[in-house]
C-alpha cells in the first residue's frame, strides 16, 4: 500500500512541529515520532478509527495523537493522510 499525504496534511504537521520545535525540539521530535508511528500502524490495517464526516461533507476516519487527531482515507492501494489536527480547534467534523 502507498502512503500519501494531501498537501493541507504537510502544511498542518509543518505547522505543528514547527511551531513546537521552536520552543521545545525534543518535544516537537518525540510527538512527529508519535505521529509517524500512528500513521504507520494505521497505513498497515493495524487498527481502524471511528468514521465520520468533515464539514466539507467528505466521509473520513481519524485517530487521535494526543493533543492531535489524525484524518485519513484508507482505499484499496493507497491510505491518505488528509488532515493532521489539532484538538484544541474548530471541528471540522460535524
């Protein structure tokens, strides 16, 4: 299976971990880890998130990387990350 990142997925973990490193490195580099790890698990079939809906109205899955919620897309050769969010935010789920 091939694992793509949508570009708004690059630009929130950017975000997110640049934003962290600026402050602590060691934790921006533990939480990426973290992510990475989850994605991982997931892009592997390991375990499956609850499903739901953005407000976009687009059907996703997501799995939560405390304090962020990782929204995905799993077909059949290829698993989507879309959205690397942070909790603390709007919903984009409705």
């Amino acid at each position: 299976m091939t694992l793509y990142f949508a570009p708004q997925a690059e630009a929130d973990f950017a975000a997110i971990i640049g934003y962290l490193a600026e402050r602590n490195a060691i934790a921006a580099r533990e939480l990426s880890d973290r992510i990475f790890t989850v994605i991982d698990k997931l892009a592997r079939d390991e375990f499956e998130g609850p499903e739901q809906t953005l407000v976009s109205g687009e059907v996703v899955r997501s799995w939560p990387v405390p304090p962020l919620r990782v929204y995905y897309q799993r077909q059949p050769s290829a698993f989507w990350v879309l959205r690397i969010y942070h909790q603390a935010q709007q919903p984009i789920v409705k």
